[in-house]
C-alpha cells in the first residue's frame, strides 16, 4: 500500500481538470491562476506539495464507495480550496502587494463551491458543517500570534486547515455514513497537527527570523524559558542538537499516531501517510542523537562546531 503513489494517474487527470478550469478564466486571471496552480502540482519540481488537500478524497474512495468520477471531482474542490486559502494566508502575512491576488481568490472560490453544492441540498448537515469549519479557520489564524495554541489549545493549531475536513463529512453523509463524522473530524485534527508539527520543524529558521509563530519554537522557548520571540538562533539549535529537544517534539507525534491505532473510519492509505510523517521526524530524532553519541569525547567539539555554527 503506497499512500502517494498508488494515484499518481488520478492525481495528474485532477490536475489536468483544475487546469481546464482555470484556463477558462479572463485572460489576466488565467494565466495568473495557471502560474499559482503550477506552484502547487505535485508532479512539478520545486512544487509546494501539499499531499492530504489532494489525496483525501482517494484515501476514503474505495472504503466508502466512491466512483472515481466523484473522487476526482472533490480532490479538484479540494485544490480550489486549498489555493483560496493560500492566497488568504499570503494576504495575511505580506503586504498590500498580495492584494493583487484576491480576484482570483474569489475565482477559486467560486469554483471551490462548484465541486461541493452539486451534492447536497441547502437544509444539509453538510452546509452546517460548512459554516462550522470556516469559522474553526478564522478563529484560529486570528488567534495565533498570541495563543501558543502548541501549548494551549492544540486543537486551534488543526483547525487552521479544518476547511479540509469539508472532504470527509462530504463522503460520509454522500454515502450514508454521518455517524462517523465525529471520529473523523477527530482524525483529522490529530493528522493535521502532526503534518504542522512536520513543517515547523523544516521551517523553523525561516519562522524565527520572521516572527511566525512555530510548534518546535513553542516548545524551544518552554523549555529554555525564553518566549519565542526573543529566542535566538544558537538557542533554538542548542535546544534541538544538544538537549534532545527533537526527541521530545517527535514523541508528540508518535503519541498522536497510537490514537490513530484503533479508528473505525476506513481509511489505511490516511493512516500510513501520518506514519509516515511521524517516522520521519522519528528517524531525524534519532539521527541527532546517534551522531552525538558517536562523536563523544574527542569528536564533541566537531559536532558542536558543525550543528552550532550560525
């Protein structure tokens, strides 16, 4: 079972749809969206890759019944939804230069809402349900600068992408199957904070260096007792490289996956993909510390000039 892999054909049809879509867009916004879209396609290189946005609908296809036309039809919902959001968090964290993009966020949006209004009726749980995940979101990016959701309220750290969880209660009240939304909604915030996690630790220096607000820097300024933003870079790396700081951020993510162990949604691929996340920052982990050990003694001073070096 091969979580990524195993769609390489539906994912390139997915985006060839969302392609044609945009390409049908007024002259100054398709080539605009087309050059965004490419910043995203998994299969170009140097491409942003954000894997669940796209697959999620795979991963819970064959569990629940899905005909391929659907899966594809809500996987390219699903990227015109993630590209609307993108742009939001850009406009966020930028300055006025990012408005230039808020006519083909409404465009995405708009196109976003093709995929999904089809399948369900105005009175819907789904719409419900909608209102309920987009007001999550705000909530949640909102807040973040001064919440320390990492050590707060972690749930407000997944709910920063809870317009994903549109995808399964999508699937699950299309199929029948609304008794289960609850688990996976739960589901869900347990990946999604562990796919955070994962990407705060490989954009640590650059969220330092700008203010952003980051997991493994939470954790850093907790425990030397240092709040983030007066954290240095020799600090965060004496935390990571020589008090095990890493080890301590990737059992976090490892006690996330054994909740994941005994789930009734249907969904293995989702599964081995939060595995497969949570062994990664596993093996860097354990990685640092076999250096360490190996290099004790004479060897000490070498490591420390190498990983400490700013």
């Amino acid at each position: 079972m091969d979580w990524l892999h195993d769609y390489d054909k539906e994912l390139r049809l997915v985006f060839q749809d969302c392609s044609s879509v945009i390409s049908g867009f007024p002259d100054s916004l398709r080539i605009q969206g087309l050059a965004y879209l490419e910043q995203f396609n998994v299969f170009s290189t140097g491409s942003h890759k954000n894997y669940i946005s796209y697959l999620l609908p795979f991963w819970l296809r064959d569990g629940y019944g899905l005909t391929e036309a659907e899966a594809r039809g809500l996987s390219a919902g699903n990227i015109f939804c993630m590209l609307y959001f993108f742009i939001q968090d850009d406009l966020m964290d930028s300055d006025n230069s990012a408005s230039r993009m808020l006519p083909l966020a409404n465009l995405l949006y708009v196109e976003f809402l093709n995929k999904y209004r089809p399948l369900f009726p105005p009175e819907s749980l789904f719409w419900l349900c909608f209102n309920r995940y987009i007001l999550e979101w705000a909530e949640s990016v909102a807040g973040e600068a001064h919440g320390d959701y990492f050590r707060n309220d972690r749930l407000k750290i997944s709910h920063k992408a809870s317009p994903l969880k549109l995808t399964s209660t999508a699937i699950l009240l299309h199929t029948g199957n609304a008794s289960l939304i609850p688990e996976a909604e739960d589901i869900l915030h347990t990946v999604l904070l562990t796919l955070q996690m994962l990407d705060d630790y490989e954009d640590w220096e650059q969220d330092l260096a700008e203010g952003s607000y980051n997991c493994l820097l939470s954790l850093a300024g907790h425990h030397t007792g240092i709040d983030q933003v007066a954290l240095t870079k020799a600090q965060v790396k004496d935390y990571i490289f020589t008090k095990g700081g890493l080890a301590a951020y990737a059992g976090t993510a490892l006690d996330n996956h054994r909740k994941l162990e005994n789930c009734r949604l249907n969904a293995p691929h989702l599964i081995a993909f939060h595995q497969f996340m949570a062994g990664n920052l596993q093996q860097m982990a354990a990685a640092i510390e076999a250096e360490k050990q190996l290099l004790q003694g004479g060897g000490l001073g070498y490591w420390l000039s190498k990983h400490m070096n700013l």
